[in-house]
C-alpha cells in the first residue's frame, strides 16, 4: 500500500482480515508516526525504491492511495512494469484520467497503462474510507478467484434501503 491514510488503515485491516502480508510505504514522517497496525511492515522509502526492491510478481498487489501523484505515480510507473497481480489507484473518475494522462508522458506502454485500475475497486457508490477499502478488497478477491463480475439489473428500491440498519 502507498500511503499511511486513514484508506490504508481499512486496506491493511481488510487484507491482514483476507491473509494477505501487508507493506506500507510511507516517506512523510507524520504518517508513519500515526501508524497502528503491528503486523504491517512500514517502509520509509520513497515508493517507486519500495516497490523495486519489493520486486512484485504474480501474487503482488500494488495499491496507490497517498493521494499524492509525487509518491503514487512514481510507484505506479515501476509497478505497472512488472508481472504484479493487481495495480490500482485510489481516485476519482476525473483524477483517474488525469493520472493517465501523466503516466502516458513516461515509458509506459498502452499495455501497461491497460493493467493499472484507477479508479480502484468495484463500482458499489462508496464514499467513506471503510466503504473504498471494502471495494477495493471485493475486486481483488473475485479476480484471485477468477470471478468475472458482472453488474446486475437494478431491483426496486425497498424502505429497507431508505434507512438501512445492520441486524446483529
């Protein structure tokens, strides 16, 4: 994961929850000082070195989310270079296509700008950091299970969803 938000905190929570082995990079020192997750191995780094000496391979998912194109899109255009499993990007519709609008300036090819996911995650209308990371986890889950997504006809909106509540 690129960046130590709040967005990375739910990503690693999500992924620790799934198995995964989680690496932050994360240069700026009030991010890392905020940090509370011990079982995420935090790296100092700038994220293009993180994710070189990562050397990403077909188990690798690389997830930009500093929200910052100085840190993601340099770890972006070294990700996007490897045979890592999943690359995306944290972002809006409008911020996706600026991103790769700038990556198409650098040595990328049309093949390795089609791999990059931006904006990352299934398509489920979230807007807070739990609701994107929950997204973001959901995609590369049904993708590492083959599971081709597809989206379903819209049913009648029901009172229960008006004002939904969580039965425990």
């Amino acid at each position: 994961i690129i960046g130590g938000g709040q967005l990375a905190h739910y990503l690693a929570q999500f992924a620790l929850a799934l198995d995964y082995q989680v690496i932050l990079s994360e240069p700026r020192e009030e991010y890392r000082a905020s940090w509370t997750l011990p079982q995420v191995t935090v790296r100092c780094d700038m994220p293009d070195d993180a994710v070189l000496a990562l050397r990403p391979d077909r188990r690798t998912i690389v997830i930009a989310a500093a929200h910052d194109p100085k840190l993601d899109d340099l770890a972006l255009m070294d990700a996007l270079k490897t045979d890592a499993f999943y690359v995306g990007a944290i972002g809006s519709r409008a911020n996706s296509e600026r991103r790769r609008e700038r990556l198409k300036l650098f040595d990328l090819t049309d093949a390795e700008l089609d791999r990059l996911h931006g904006p990352v995650g299934l398509a489920m209308g979230s807007r807070t950091p739990p609701e994107i990371a929950l997204s973001v986890m959901a995609d590369i889950t049904a993708r590492r299970n083959g599971v081709e997504l597809v989206a379903r006809t819209a049913h009648p909106t029901s009172s229960s969803a008006v004002c939904p509540t969580l039965m425990a």
